[in-house]
C-alpha cells in the first residue's frame, strides 16, 4: 500500500469564506500516483471545515445566512467560549455544523465523484494562517 501526505495553507482576507479546493486535491492525488484507494481531506483546525457540495454562489452565499443566524458573529459576549478572551465561539459552532473532513474514493486514479461534488475549505475565523491535511492511501 502507497500513502502520500500533504498540507495546504490558507490566510483568508475576511473572518468567513468559502474555497474551492478540489484542484488542489486533484493535483495532490497526481503527486501521490495512487490509482485506486482513498483519499481524506480535513481541515487542522477547530475554527474552519472541509466539506463536499455544489460550486454555486448563491448556495454559498445561503451558507453565510444560515451560518450566521444559527451562530451570529455578535454579540461576542454571547458566548461563553468568549469568556477565555477569545472571540470565535461563533467559529466552532460553525466548524461543527460544516464539519471538519471529507473522505472521496479514488477510482483510476480519479476522485469518484457523484454529480455537482466539489470540495471546500470552509473558514470562519480567518485573516490568520490555517492548514488542511490530505492523507491518501492505495495502490
Ligand atoms: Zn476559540
């Protein structure tokens, strides 16, 4: 069995985005030259998401609503998390709703979508440098 191992990092300009990472996995998956196995991509944060879904604006820009009226970023006080001297409870409670890492089968050494299926980093406490780990095993 093959694994391969690789970071990528992010400083996103604004506290909340969402990024298309899917190329960067296919280009991992290339390095790595394994045909048929798996391939995990999780972000290394408790604060941020990878998830799978469509690359559609307005899906994402639902996204931000729903995220923010479920967890609004303010009051910051509202959080105990807050009380540390932070100001992310917000983040995670974001973070566990997108969660925090998608599995993808690989199948002739091509990530084994279902249709629309892009992958994404998700951040919602950024303007910081973060990591995603993809880890892939096969042959
Ligand atoms: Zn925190």
């Amino acid at each position: 069995m093959k694994t391969y191992r690789k970071e990528l990092y992010f400083n996103t300009k604004n506290r909340v985005e969402f990024i298309n990472i899917t190329r960067n996995v296919e280009k991992a998956l290339e390095e790595s030259n394994i045909k048929e196995g798996l391939c995990l991509v999780n972000a290394m944060h408790i604060t941020a998401s990878v998830f799978i879904n469509d690359d559609e604006a307005g899906l994402h820009k639902d996204y931000y609503k729903w995220l923010e009226k479920l967890a609004p970023h303010e009051p910051v006080n509202n959080y105990n998390h807050n009380r540390t001297g932070e100001d992310n409870g917000d983040a995670h409670l974001k973070r566990q709703i997108m969660g925090r890492e998608v599995v993808v089968a690989i199948t002739g050494g091509k990530l084994d979508f279902g249709p629309w299926e892009q992958i994404f980093y998700g951040e919602f406490d950024g303007r910081r440098q973060k990591r995603v780990l993809i880890k892939i095993i096969g042959e």
